[in-house]
C-alpha cells in the first residue's frame, strides 16, 4: 500500500477536513422535498393548509440557516485552521524565546572584557606604609608620588635616609610648612638624563637638625618605589656598636645612604654623603683633606659641598674658589679641621679616600 511522504516539520491542517459528513446538504435537500410535496398534494385540496406550511418550511429553513451557521463556527474546518494558527503562533513564539535565550547567553559569555597585552594605563593604588625600625626610628615607604602628613615626633629626628627602587626613575622628596618648601632631598631634573649620572638609583643622606621646626608633610615625586629612614639622634652609631662594628684607631666617620661607615682610608657609595672629621684615637691634630672621585659618567657635574664647622649649627655652602677646595677634572679635594662637618650632594657614584 502506497503512503503518502510528508517532509519532516511540515504542517498537515487539510488531513481533518478530507473526513468531515456533509450534513447541511443532506437536511437542505429533504426539506426542498417536503416543500414539493405539498405543494403537489395538499395545496390543491386546502390552500390555508398550504399558506401555513410554506410559512412553517421557511421558518425551518432559516433556523437550520443559522444553526448552520453557528456550526460552521465549531466546524472541523474552522478547528483544523485554529489549530494550524495557534501551531504557528506557537512555533513563532518558540523562536523568539529561543533567539532571546540566545541572545542572553551571548550576552553573558561576552560581558568579560578581553584582557590587552598592552600595559594597563589605570593607576593601582599603593598604600604607604609606616614602620618602627627600632630604637626610635621611623621607616616610611610607598610607591609613585604622594603627600605624607607627619607627627608630633617629627622634632626628634636628626638624620633622613632616601633611597629609589628603580634606576630609570627621578626622586625628589620636600619637606613643606604649608606651601613653603623648607628642604629638598634627591633629583629631579638631573635624574631625567641618565647619560649625565649613570644607570643607579637615587639615593642618600640629609642632615635634619637646623631644619625640623615647622615640618607639616612630606611631598614625594617619584614613578618608583621610595623609602625615608627617619633617624633620632645616635641612631646609626648605636647600630653599628649593637652590630659588633666598633670604630678602629685613626678611623673617621661617614654617613651614606648605607648608614655609618667607619672609615679606614677609603670608601664607596652612591648619592648624598656626609663626612665628619673626628678621629677614633689616637690621632694627630692637623688638617685631614679628603679625595673625592665621582664615577666617569658624572665627572661633568661638580657636587655641592657645604662645610659645617666645629661650634656652628648649620652647613654653609662653599664654591670651588674657596682656599680649602681644590678641583681637578678628575677629583675634588677639599682641607677640613678636626670635628669639621662635610655635605657633599650628588646623585652619582662616587668614591672617597683621606690623607
């Protein structure tokens, strides 16, 4: 027996209808019967009968007429459209809800953003940080520029230590009263051509004493990371006792970014340093005058030098046609008394011997 093939997912509405009674047809047709035989056998015999027939006829004829068509309503017909409609309202509805569901899923999968290999330009926020280093001393650290406000013990501290993490990187840290600058420490500008000062960090030591009145915060301009050892007095020569460093005979003492050095004959560091010209003893009482060589990159920038001489408060800066200064390109020497102070500002390397 042959079967029709219907395509897979194809609506098949017209299968009811090839099976639905024509009963309207069939009622209509005996009705035109009736009304003929009447109208052959009673009508000549009794006309009023007649009239009140036909009369009775077309009022049947008008009832079958509308309940005909209340039927057609419920028809098989009308059921098999319905159907059809509300399988493709249906089928439609399933489509959109399924391309919403799509979309949504889309939607969720690509909120992400995809991470650039390029380097992020937003700022991460480091915190700075503040920690006891013992014995009275204060450690700050942080990274990138910011501002410090600064406590009560700020009229305790004698000695700053600074010191950059990055080599490619400016430093330059101000103590402010207000909007008043009342000390810097490290380099901006120099730090900026490399070629001048080398490739090392900046870093060094600053004397506090004439400068503690009236510190409010602490401004630092850095792309790096930084730290700041705040020192009470005696600090760094308690440090080197305690570490089992005692001074030896004829050694004299200088202060780097490295903390305290007793020094034999010579010494090496990197950025600001301070000498002081006192002698572990016994020593003899005559001029001390000490090298200085900066590293072959640096030999176009001459230092500062400030003296601090034995008695006075405060370091007074001296130019290279003072008696006591000889400079050469390659070395500055400079002639100091017994318990002289000598600050010399540079962000390079440098080494230092004594005679």
């Amino acid at each position: 027996m042959l079967r029709r093939f219907h395509p897979p997912f194809e609506r098949r509405g017209h299968s009811i209808t090839d099976v639905r009674k024509p009963y309207k047809s069939v009622v209509v047709l005996r009705l035109f019967r009736l009304i003929i035989f009447i109208l052959e056998r009673v009508a000549p015999n009794n006309p009023r009968l007649l009239v009140l027939s036909v009369a009775f006829l077309l009022a049947v004829a008008a009832l079958i007429q509308t309940i005909g068509g209340d039927d057609s309503a419920n028809s098989p017909d009308s059921k098999a459209v319905s159907s059809s409609s509300s399988q493709g309202t249906y089928e439609a509805s399933s489509v959109t809800e399924s391309g919403l569901n799509a979309l949504t899923t889309v939607s969720s999968t690509t909120v992400a953003p995809t991470l650039s290999e390029s380097p992020s330009t937003t700022s991460v926020p480091h915190p700075v940080t503040s920690i006891s280093i013992g014995n009275g001393a204060l450690r700050i650290s942080g990274h990138g520029s910011d501002v410090v406000s600064v406590g009560d013990e700020w009229m305790s501290y004698r000695t700053a230590i600074y010191r950059g993490t990055d080599s490619d990187s400016a430093l330059l840290i101000e103590l402010r009263e207000g909007e008043t600058v009342i000390a810097s420490f490290g380099y901006l500008d120099a730090a900026a051509d490399r070629s001048d000062i080398g490739n090392w960090t900046i870093q060094g030591i600053r004397w506090l004493e004439d400068i503690t009145q009236g510190v409010e915060e602490i401004a630092v301009t850095t792309s790096s990371g930084w730290e700041i050892d705040l020192l009470p007095e005696s600090f760094l020569w308690n440090q080197q006792i305690e570490a089992g460093n005692p001074p030896r005979a004829g050694d004299r003492f200088l202060f780097s970014s490295q903390g305290l050095n007793f020094v034999g004959l010579s010494h090496e560091g990197t950025g600001d340093f301070m000498i002081y010209n006192a002698c572990e003893g016994p020593c003899n009482e005559e001029k001390t005058v000490w090298s200085i060589e900066l590293h072959s990159d640096c030999r176009a920038n001459s230092p500062d030098l400030f003296v601090r001489s034995a008695g006075s408060p405060f370091f007074e800066l001296i130019s290279y046609q003072d008696p006591r200064v000889t400079s050469t390109r390659e070395k500055i020497e400079i002639a100091l008394d017994n318990y002289d102070w000598l600050q010399v500002l540079t962000p390079c390397q440098w080494g230092a011997t004594y005679s």
